[in-house]
C-alpha cells in the first residue's frame, strides 16, 4: 500500500512507503512475540506429550500387574488344587515330578493351553 500525499502549493506528489519507522520496529516486535509465542506452544507441546507417554506406561504397568493377579488367582484356584492330586497320587507309587511336570500334568487334567 503506497500513500499519496499532494503538496497544495507544488502539486507535487510524494510518496510515503507502507512503513514508516515507527511502523517498522513495531512489526519486528510483533513478529519476535509471534516467535516467543510459537516456541512457547512447542515446549508446551513437549510437556503434554511426555505426561502423555508416561501416563499410558503407567496405565500399562497397571494393566500387566492386573493381569498378573488374575492369572496368580486363576493358578491358585484351578491349577493348584489338580497339582496336589497329581503329587498326591505320584506320591502313592513313589514317583517325583518336577514342578513343571507337576503343572503340565494339571493342565492336561483341567484340558487347559499350556502358557
């Protein structure tokens, strides 16, 4: 944008540029808050996604310690009980099975996956 002035007495044009220099330190200004702005917004960015990550590692560690405890409960319930049978009854003929084998055979006598 140029800005015409006529002189009353001349007539004579003069031509003032968009930006005087008033109007020039006032953009630098402007656009060095922008910049502060901008970096601010990053490092904020920042912060939010590393309170996200360990907001869902802790959310996992829940998870697994979770599942951990149902397993433990569904070994103590199921599998435990049928392990102290096959033990029992080894035990009559005089036979030792490791643990493993101990909890293999539970899970053949329950029909359960192995893990």
């Amino acid at each position: 944008m140029v800005l015409t002035f006529l002189c009353s007495e001349t007539k004579n044009r003069f031509r003032l540029s968009r930006y005087s220099s008033c109007d020039y330190f006032f953009n630098i200004i402007i656009i060095l808050f922008y910049k502060i702005k901008l970096q601010k917004k990053v490092e904020e960015d920042r912060f939010i996604r590393e309170n996200e990550k360990k907001f869902f590692e802790n959310k996992k560690k829940e998870l697994e310690a979770k599942l951990h405890e149902e397993e433990l409960a569904v070994f103590q319930e199921t599998i435990a009980p049928a392990m102290a049978d096959a033990e029992h009854l080894l035990e009559k003929t005089g036979d030792k099975v490791s643990e493993n084998g101990l909890e293999a055979l539970a899970r053949w006598k329950l029909d359960m996956e192995e893990e």
